[in-house]
C-alpha cells in the first residue's frame, strides 16, 4: 500500500545532530504512516466502533462497591472548588514470566476515586470527532450519528447507579424545571415553527419516557443526581452536565399510554429503566455499537473534571424518516447486556489518573530508549498531524490517533474512541509533550 503522506527530506526539515537520530527518526516514519494508512483505511471502510468492546478495558478493575464508602472533601487542584472523594488502592507484583528477581515483591500504590462535585462538567456539542461514518459499509447513505446524545443518557445512567450504590445522606436523583421542547406531536403532524431545533424522534413511547429524554436533552441540567448533603452543601455525581443552550432539541413521540401518568412523569427513572429506554432508542434507530462508543465517551467525564476540560461531543446527526426496520437490528436484550458490567466501568472512569496514565501510556514503546523517545514521537506528534489529507478537516487528527492507539494497545482501544468523542485527546497530546524533552527542531 502506498503512503498518502509525503515528507520532505529529513535533513530539509530536522536539525539532525548524530546519525543515530536521524536512523531512529526514518525508522519511526515507517511504523507510525504505516499505522496512519490503517487509520485512515479504517474510517473509510467499516467505521470505527464495529469492533468496540468496552469490556476490554477492565482487566482486574474492581467494581464499584454496594455498601457505603468513607467519603473525603478536597479542593479540586487549584481552585477554591471542592469536591469528594473516597480512598482506594491497587496492589502490584511482577508476573511469573519477568526475567527479574522479584516474583515475591508487591508494591501497593495508593488511589482516590471521585465521587462527588460541586458544579457540574460543561458540555458542547461541537466535536468533530467521528460526525460521520458508515456502519458495516452496508449502503451508501449516512446512519444517523447520535453517540453525542447517547453520551447524555449514559451520563444519567452512570450517576443514578452510583446514587444507588452509595446512599448516603441526601442522595437522590431529581428533575429541574429545564426541558427541552417535548410536548406530544404526531411524527405525521410535525410543527414547523422549531425549525431551527433538532428533533429527536424517540418512537412510541408513554409520557414518562418522553419526560425522561426532555431532561437528558435540556439545556444547562435536566436532572440531578446528588450523592451527598453536608453542611448546607451539594455534592453531585461526576458524570454531571450542563449542556449549552445551543442547539435546542425537540423530542418527537408518539403517545401510547392513556393511564395517569402524573406521577410517573415527576419521577426519573431507576438506572436499570433508564438503560432499558436507552436501548430502546437505540434498538429503534439500529444505531448498533454507538451505543458501547457512548459509553466509553461518558467514562472520561470523571477526568474532564479533574483536568477543568470541557467536554464537546459531535452534534447529532438526523434525517426525518431515517427510522425504519432494519433486517439485523440488534435486539434489546444484547444492548442491556452490559448492566452486569457497570460498576466496573465506575471504578475505573472515577479514577483520573488511571484514565489518563492509560492513554498517555500508549505511546511508549518498552524498546525504545530515553535518548530516542524524542525520534520515535516526532513523526506522529509533528508530522502527522500536517498531511493534506489530515490537516484539511477538522477532528481527524484525533480520529486518526484514537485509532493509532487503539491497534498499539487493542485493550484500550474502546477507551481511545471515548476520548476523542469527548474532545480529551488534544489534553492527552499535550500531556504527551509536556513530558518530551526535544532534542531538535522542525
């Protein structure tokens, strides 16, 4: 396969001190535009979330207990805002196969999970990560892309389980008074007065599930979960959002409920009901693996707080009439499959620096050494990043480096396509290079 990169010569563009460098350097370009052919292959072939499975990513992460943990307020770096957090720890020990000395030594390292903030994590829906793609190659026209508002609804989802994990003193899960535009319209009577607003067509459901997706969609925060009540202060759940006033959203439905649903409507659902809506948008839509892709996305919150980055998911992408029977639609039961698995992914996402030390680690290689760390990078830190091909649209530099990544480290690759559709990559890059000590210029 012939590279769709073209680089000037090395010595037109380096300061190249010693040959070795500049071996180490060439070499490097081999493996990373190699690498970035696949990415590209990738984007233009299956998409990218038809081999996404979260569940890599565990490993031996422990889930997230059902009984109450000792919780801890702390300043958030910084800044005069606070926030919880509870004390963890990860024990070590070299495996069987390392050719040292030290199969008996343990190293125990301590952690601090986040359980609790102050004010919730802003949120936009402006990513460029990801806005389109084909699903299986199946034909030509373009699914509908809804991870970013999926994310929402895991970000629900998230809180309310951890407010059923962890009832302490005050915690609840509740709606505000903001809702996005859902009052009852047949899909064939459809107002045109919200033309500038996008309508989410969420099938026929009964006016609580309608309710549910007004607040997942409002602007500013729908809902809140709160984990903790103290001193005349609120602690909530760390997926929390506040989503930007702009764009507006309009729910579409179809009313199939005649009972009172009064109170129904007042309550928001448990997390188990509310995965069960989720699916049932999803199974209505055949939107197929965003659903694992918005999962993985909503699990970098947690560090998007920690690190003060806002989060920014692709804005969503709907035709009117897109909603139809497709021959292969995943069942619901296949979607709701992954419940069992959800106090795993809270452990893990809770835990910032694991998060990060994860992703930042995919770009080490254990054969390369100190002196040429520089040489290994610079190619896909400098160069890439260039090319026509990347440089003309934006977010596929960051497409293309969660897809990098996730082939030199297939377990995380689920968390990579969570992070560029959370808009974290460019904070990882950046990580990256705060780390690098140059040894020449472009």
């Amino acid at each position: 396969m012939t590279s769709i990169f073209y680089i000037e010569s090395s010595e037109d563009r380096l300061q190249l001190p010693p040959s070795q460098l500049h071996i180490a350097t060439d070499e490097a370009r081999k493996y990373w535009y190699a690498l970035a052919d696949e990415a590209i292959a990738h984007l233009g072939n299956d998409g990218p979330f038809e081999t996404i499975l979260p569940q890599d990513i565990l490993g031996k992460v422990p889930a997230l207990p059902a009984s109450q943990l000792a919780l801890y307020e702390v300043l958030i770096s910084d800044s005069s805002t606070k926030a919880i957090l509870t004390a963890a720890s990860s024990t070590m020990r070299p495996t069987e196969t390392e050719r040292c000395n030290a199969h008996d030594t343990t190293k125990e390292v301590q952690a601090a999970l986040l359980m609790g903030i102050q004010s919730p994590i802003a949120c936009h829906l402006t990513g460029k990560c990801f806005e389109q793609f084909r699903v299986n190659g199946r034909d030509s026209r373009k699914p509908p892309n809804l991870t970013g508002i999926l994310s929402l609804a895991w970000a629900y989802i998230l809180s309310s389980r951890l407010v059923e994990l962890q009832p302490q003193d005050g915690a609840e899960v509740s709606y505000t008074s903001s809702t996005a535009c859902w009052q009852h319209h047949d899909v064939t009577d459809r107002k045109t007065e919200g033309a500038t607003s996008i309508e989410i067509d969420i099938g026929k459901v009964d006016e609580s599930t309608a309710r549910w997706w007004a607040a997942i969609l409002a602007p500013k925060q729908g809902w809140r979960a709160s984990i903790l009540k103290k001193e005349g202060e609120v602690y909530y759940a760390p997926w929390s959002l506040s989503l930007d006033e702009s764009p507006d959203f309009s729910v579409v439905w179809q009313d199939v409920g005649s009972r009172n649903l009064a109170s129904a409507v007042c309550y928001p659902p448990s997390s188990p009901a509310a995965l069960r809506l989720l699916a049932q948008f999803c199974s209505l839509h055949d939107l197929g693996k965003q659903f694992l892709a918005a999962l993985s996305a909503a699990l970098t919150f947690p560090t998007h707080k920690q690190l003060e980055v806002t989060i920014e998911l692709p804005l969503p992408t709907v035709t009117q009439g897109q909603v139809g029977q497709p021959s292969e639609r995943q069942s619901i039961n296949e979607y709701l499959s992954v419940s069992n698995d959800l106090p795993f992914f809270m452990a893990l996402s809770c835990n910032h620096s694991v998060v990060m030390s994860s992703l930042c680690g995919s770009f080490w290689e254990p054969d390369i050494p100190c002196s040429l760390v520089s040489a290994w990078l610079h190619p896909v830190l400098e160069e890439i990043p260039k090319a026509s091909r990347i440089s003309e649209k934006p977010g596929r530099y960051h497409e293309m480096i969660a897809l990098m990544c996730g082939k030199r480290r297939p377990r995380l690759s689920a968390l990579w396509i969570g992070a560029a559709l959370s808009g974290l990559v460019p904070r990882i890059l950046d990580s990256v290079l705060r780390n690098l000590s140059w040894t020449f210029q472009a």
